[in-house]
C-alpha cells in the first residue's frame, strides 16, 4: 500500500486529487509494501511486452482491459492465457482494486475487502491453484472459550455469555431470513426465484425488521448485521440482496459468519493479485485513467486521460459501477447501466482499524450497537501482548471524523470505558474518485429497474465488472468470477 493516490480521468468536483491525498487515513509505514508491489507490477509488465505481440491484425493488442482489481487482472491472466496479447489499464498507482494490503501497528491488514472461504468457488480454486496459504481472524492464539460479545441497547451494555443468552438474541435471525430461500434457493441463478424476488424487491432490510415482533436486543443486532452485510443504513439496503448474503453459504448463521469474517490470505489479498500476474504476464499501466472507448466496429479505440490512442480487438470492463458513467462510450452504454452508476449502489460504509491498548478480554471481542451508532460492528482482528487490534464496520462514514483518535476512543468506550486507543487507519473508498464507494449492494428497487441491464456486452466491448452477476456478488469471489466469465466471452469474440 503507498500513500501516493491514483490519478483519475473524472475527479468529484467536491474534491482534488490533492485533496483526497491529504484527507486519507492510510499511514506512512505501507509505503514500503506498496513499492514492492509497483515493482512487481512493472516487471510483469515488462515481460509480456516482449513475449508476444497481437494475434488480430490492424490494433496494438488483442484485448485491453479497464480496471486492476481482482476481476480485471482475472480477465487479464485468462486472455494472455488463451493467446492474446493484453494490456491492464489502471488509474490507481497499485493494483488490487477496492483491495488493499497495508501494515498496521506491527500486523499485516487489509483496508479492503479481507475474507474469503471455500463456500466461494472461484476464490477458493485460485487459493487452491497457487497454493496460497489462508489463516483465521483472530490469530489463532486466541482463546475462543474467552469470547465477549457485547450489545449496546439505549445507551446501557448488555453482554451475551452463555449458549442461552446468544441462542434468544440470535434466533431472531431464522425468522428474519425466512424468506430468504425462497428468493435464492439457487444463488446463482436469481431466474429460479424470480417472482419471490420481485415481490419483495421495493422492500428495505428497515422494513422487514420493523415489521417484527423483537425484543429491543433482538433488534439492534438485526439492524445492526443487515448494515453490516450491505455496509449502509438498513432503510437503504435491499432486503432482496441482504438476504442473498444469508443463502449463500448455506442460509444460518455460523457459516455466514465463518464466510464473511473468518478466513483471509495469510500474505494478504496482494499475494494472489501478485500470483496471477505472474501467471499471465500482462501488460499494464499504472497511473493511466481512461477518458473513452470508441467501437468502430472492426476495433476498439481506447483514449486514456493523457490523449494516448491505444487499438484492440476487444475490450474487457472490469470498472466499478459508481466511476462508469465517467468514461465516454460511443456507441453510448445502456442508459439504465449509466443511471444505476449515478445513483450509485448502496455500499457507502466505513472500515475502520483501530490499536487499542493492552487486551480488552482475553479471547474475542464482539461489539454491537444501532446503525446510528459510529462504530456500530467491531470485532477483534488481531492480538498481541500488549494491544488489540479492532476491526469496525460503519454504515455512514460521516458519523463522526474517524480520522479523530479521539473521537473514535470516545465511541469506542460506549463498549469497553476503560479503552485506549492508540493507533488508527482507514482507507476512504467513498472519497476515493477510482471506486466511490465500498462493495455493491443494490438498492430497494434494483433488481426490478437495472438488473437486466448490466453486463450485457456491446459489440466489442464486454463487461466484467465485479458489481455484478449473481452468486458472491461484490466480494473477492464475485469479482474474479466476473472476470473469467468475460475472458471466455472474448474468446468466443475473437476466437
């Protein structure tokens, strides 16, 4: 991770490519990983310029494609793979997309998407293809039997202890998801339950835990989990989407947690970035935001932000959704895939690492409070000696400045009123012009208005964009998934 920040075609009026570099919460000591890894990069790039030259006549690559995060550099591996000479192009100074492996207080952590788990097929046979090894959060070390969790209910502590305690606050959670099944008995094929679906697509995950006979506690921690899975406030998520989460490891509790928050890549989700380039040797540009993409039927032409004219046979997007409408497509997108970009998908959240001193229990901590809460899901994510190193799950990064020490121990302490914090850091994904936002999850109403419309490919232009498709939709899994899938398209375009 580097302290340097991508250079964007499109910067937010509200803020400056300057400005974003002095607001961010990454620190200073990542700046050494992040040069490692830019080095890697470019020698991979390197290597395939002199490897290969285009198959298609008339253009200076077979495929180009837009984006380095896990569904681009997929697709990118995949292409250079079936024979084609391909080229990444990334905004950002780094690779790894809405991905990003930082040091932090002595321990490796991710500002960005972190776990993954052999329930999401196409993530686990890369750990499974490269050999990669995976370790558990919290470190191993951890006494499970000293767990505490913790919820905040109208400003008083409740803690859950014993089987008893957890099985009543959390049983509220079958009743919650009852419908799920129906909605994705299959999920990945939203066909198979599509009238259950659309029937309850305008809902908002707000609605449904309104809507039910709960005990307060009961209730904090289900809108509590709803705005920690779609990473918003719940009156913002779709229920229909919120309950995907829950089907897709296999509809309970256990293994939703074991999938969401439990296993990560023991060198960080860089390592398996850096493994596929490897593997593929494309070529790609760091720092190079693209202004347009022109299909003239024959070729693609593709203008960077600089004017560079780059010609392909085919190109792959593999773009955050919220930047899409940035970029000039002639002929022009689907102005629905266009209106969905502007409003935006729902993930708006905060993640939050934060040192706190000394050991706040002796095995794992669970904190739970209201989405009105600023720190309204915190976990513990690693443990030493003498600190604990907290991870936090907000639905509105505008609660308070989390870039205030302060401000967050005095949150914190709502929780634990003896803890110090020492240390904080954060990655503003929302701010940042290259994602604006976290991971995707729709709106209410989503699936009925935009679903039919997004990655659908247009002449030569195909779209692999992790916001999408079904199954692990908007995690590390999703977006590799999206990735194949469109390097597969283009074969079948290219031959």
């Amino acid at each position: 991770m580097e302290k340097k920040l991508p250079v964007t075609g499109k910067v937010p009026a509200s803020i400056d490519r300057r400005g974003f570099m002095r607001r961010t919460g990454v620190g200073a000591g990542a700046m050494a990983l992040g040069s490692a890894i830019g080095s890697t990069q470019a020698q991979a790039g390197s290597a395939g310029e002199v490897r290969r030259k285009a198959e298609a006549k008339g253009v200076d690559y077979d495929v180009i494609v837009l984006g380095g995060g896990f569904a681009g550099i997929t697709a990118a591996r995949d292409c250079c793979k079936n024979g084609y000479r391909t080229l990444v192009l990334e905004a950002r100074d780094r690779l790894g997309g809405r991905t990003h492996t930082s040091d932090f207080a002595g321990h490796q952590v991710e500002l960005g998407g972190t776990w993954i788990h052999w329930s999401q097929p196409f993530v686990w046979s890369e750990v499974q293809r490269y050999k990669l090894e995976v370790v558990e959060t919290p470190d191993a070390h951890v006494d499970p039997a000293g767990a505490v969790t913790v919820v905040l209910v109208d400003g008083r502590r409740e803690y859950l202890k014993t089987p008893e305690q957890l099985g009543t606050v959390f049983g509220a959670f079958n009743q919650y998801f009852a419908e799920a099944g129906g909605m994705w008995e299959r999920p990945y094929d939203a066909s198979h339950g599509w009238k259950a679906i659309t029937g309850s697509d305008r809902l908002c995950a707000q609605d449904v835990i309104g809507g039910m006979k709960l005990t307060r506690t009961q209730q904090v921690v289900l809108e509590c989990y709803a705005a920690g899975l779609a990473h918003c406030p719940p009156e913002r998520a779709s229920q229909v989407d919120v309950n995907r989460w829950w089907s897709l490891p296999g509809g309970n509790l256990p293994a939703l947690r074991d999938a969401a928050g439990r296993y990560r890549f023991k060198h960080g989700t860089v390592s398996l970035i850096n493994k596929m380039v490897a593997d593929g040797k494309p070529e790609i540009r760091l720092g190079t935001p693209v202004r347009s993409v022109e299909d003239r039927g024959g070729h693609v032409v593709v203008t960077t932000a600089t004017g560079e004219r780059l010609s392909a046979a085919g190109v792959i997007v593999a773009l955050p959704m919220n930047v899409l409408p940035g970029v000039q497509f002639s002929p022009p997108l689907d102005e629905k895939v266009v209106a969905a970009g502007r409003e935006r998908h729902a993930g708006v959240g905060i993640k939050l690492l934060t040192k706190v001193k000394g050991r706040l229990a002796a095995g794992r901590v669970t904190a739970l409070a209201s989405p009105t809460h600023p720190l309204s899901l915190t976990s513990t994510y690693a443990m030493a000696d003498d600190h604990t190193i907290l991870v936090t799950f907000g639905p509105d990064p505008k609660r308070i400045d989390y870039r205030d020490k302060a401000a967050v121990q005095q949150a914190l302490r709502d929780f634990f009123p003896d803890a110090v914090v020492e240390q904080v850091e954060f990655y503003p994904w929302t701010e940042d012009p290259c994602s604006l936002g976290t991971w995707a999850n729709y709106r209410p109403g989503w699936f009925g208005k935009y679903y039919a419309h997004f990655q659908q490919d247009r002449g030569r232009v195909i779209f692999g964009q992790g916001d999408h498709g079904e199954g692990w939709r908007g995690f590390i899994d999703g977006a590799i998934g999206a990735g194949s899938r469109a390097a597969v398209r283009v074969r079948a375009l290219l031959g």
